[in-house]
C-alpha cells in the first residue's frame, strides 16, 4: 500500500499544435495520494531556445530526466558543432524514460512528457509516455488524471489551423475544466508557447482556493 501511495501522482497537462507555433500547459499542483505536496509545482520545463516539455509522474525521476536531456543536448551540439533538431531530441529522452522505467528500484521511475519545439523542418508535438514509447501529433494532446476533462474540452473546440493566442486561450479552457473537476489537479496554470521567437511564458496564475 506504501508504494501505491507513492506513485498516485496526479495533474493535468496538455499540448496544442497551432497554424504559428505550438501551446504548452499545466496545473501548479504536486500530489502524493490524497496529500497536496507542493501548490506551485513546476511541470513544464525551457530545455533550449527552441523546445520545452510538460512533465508528470514520480518528481525525483521528472527532474533528473529533466536534467539529463538538458545535459545531453547540451553536449551533442558541442560534439557536432550544430544544434540538435527535435526529432533527435525527443528520441533521445525517449531513449532515457525507457531505460529508466526498467531498471529495478523499490519506487516505479514513472514520467511522462509531452515534447514541443520548433527546427527547419517547423514545429512539433510529442507524447512521451511512461514507457518510453513515442508518439508525434499534430492537433492536440493531454496527460496526467485530469485529462479526460481537458479531452472534453479538445474535442469540442479546437479547430485545425488555430493560431498561438487562440490555442492560449483554449489551454487555458482546459486546465481550468480539469480545475472544476480533478482533485489532483489545482493551485494555478501555466502556459507556455513555442514559436520561431523562441519558448514564452504567457501566463504564470496562482490560484489561492480551487473551486471544487
């Protein structure tokens, strides 16, 4: 039962591919169980100029996957005198939460991400799931325990070819929704956008007292 209770990490995140880049958000609240760990959790995270990513699951294994992606990316680009692409990247992290779901440990090393950047080749959205497999998308997607409320909102309204404040505003719909009705999910929303500009923070709320 103690390790049930360890790995019952909740939150809402959710990607969404626009015409001019692509909406990255998430909750601000970290939950162990039925105990509010943390009300101004970090879930998505600047890897470089040009891609960032949502994170869920087990924090311990979240940050240090964090910190190795940033670290190997780093590298590689000294290594071939050039910036890594997206694809490159987003398999190389796959490549880490896949050796990291399997090795033995008391704690299952749960994570799941969802990968947005921008290269030569335009912009892109990843599902990174919890065991290592990968998935690009070019609409929208959504993870932790509050997204089927956020899928509710998805699917009824966005629209293909949506711009960036638009795919804004429609994140910040979803988070809201799953605010209302997913006890994990709570105490704040963050947005953050990817575009040829670079990665942007658009919206850092606090939210004192969840209406739930």
């Amino acid at each position: 039962m103690e390790n049930e209770n360890i790995i019952k990490t909740g939150t809402t995140t959710v990607g969404i591919m626009c015409k001019d880049g692509v909406v990255l958000a998430a909750d601000k609240r970290a939950t162990a169980g039925n105990f509010i760990s943390d009300k101004k959790a970090q879930k998505i995270y600047k890897i470089n100029d040009s891609m960032a990513l949502t994170t869920a699951g087990v924090v311990s294994d979240v940050q240090l996957l964090v910190k190795l992606i940033k670290a190997e990316l780093s590298l590689k680009a000294v290594r071939t005198e050039r910036k890594p692409n997206v694809r490159e990247s987003v398999n190389l992290l796959s490549g880490l939460v896949y050796s990291n779901i399997r090795k033995m440990s008391m704690i299952p090393g749960i994570s799941h991400f969802l990968f947005a950047g921008v290269d030569n080749e335009g912009f892109h959205l990843y599902d990174i799931y919890a065991d290592g497999s990968l998935t690009k998308h070019d609409s929208y997607i959504s993870s932790g325990s509050g997204s089927v409320i956020a899928y509710g909102v998805l699917e009824t309204l966005y629209k293909k070819e949506i711009k960036i404040d638009e795919g804004v505003k429609l994140a910040i719909k979803c988070i809201n929704a799953a605010l209302q009705r997913d006890s994990a999910t709570g105490s704040g929303i963050d947005v953050v956008t990817v575009t040829k500009e670079g990665i942007k923070t658009v919206l850092e709320k606090e939210i004192k007292q969840d209406l739930q």
